[in-house]
C-alpha cells in the first residue's frame, strides 16, 4: 500500500514538472513594420535569404502583408509582418545569429528607410 502510494506521489511531482516545463517555454512573437525602397531588390537581397533562415531557426511567418490596415497611430511602410519563434530566448538569439546578422544588417543600411522590429512574449 506504501509502495503505491509514493509511486503515485512522484507521478504527481512529475506531471506537475512537465507542466511546469511547458509552461515555461511561450512562444515569442516578432512585429515587423518597414518601409522597402526597392521591392525587387529587397526580395533578391534579402527575402530570398532569410526565409530559409527563419525555417532552419523553426520561425514561421504567420502575417505579412504589403497593405497592412492600421486603425491608431500611424505607420509609413510599405509591409508588416508577424513572426512566431518558439520562445524569447530563441528570438532573441536568432536577430544577433551568424546566420541573419548579415541580412539584418543589409534590411537596415541599403534596402529600407525606415522600419521597426519589436518582439513580444506570447502567452
């Protein structure tokens, strides 16, 4: 009877481990709202790149658009896009990677005028 009942005890420590774990890893989520000078020349120079980036990374592209509708504020650029990363910490180490530094660096000196990049913690 002892014995069942402190293998019951640690399943219940575990699960609430697991559940734990889980809830601790959220995903991130990556606004984006940039004004491309040269739509053609971003897509051979940058877009092209990153996109096999983001996958390699696990980063999904769930919205974009080049006529984003905006209801407070105002926004000057010409495309907005919503980036998921499967937590901050990734997202985070994914904008100063090897990998997108290059690009990022290209996006921000040649290809737009202006632009903003602005991660949230999901919930």
């Amino acid at each position: 009877m002892q014995v069942s009942s402190l293998l019951f005890q640690r399943l219940q420590i575990a699960q609430m481990e697991v559940w734990k774990m889980s809830e601790e890893i959220k995903p991130a989520y990556g606004l984006v709202q940039i004004n491309i000078t040269n739509q053609a020349e971003f897509m051979e120079r940058y877009a092209q790149h990153v996109f096999p980036i983001l996958e390699k990374w696990g980063i999904e592209m769930i919205a974009g658009s080049d006529t984003p509708v905006t209801k407070e504020g105002t926004f000057k650029g010409n495309w907005s896009a919503v980036l998921r990363f499967p937590s901050m910490a990734l997202a985070e180490e994914w904008y100063d990677s090897d990998d997108y530094a290059p690009y990022r660096d290209i996006r921000m000196n040649e290809l737009t005028d202006s632009g903003s990049l602005v991660f949230v913690q999901g919930m």
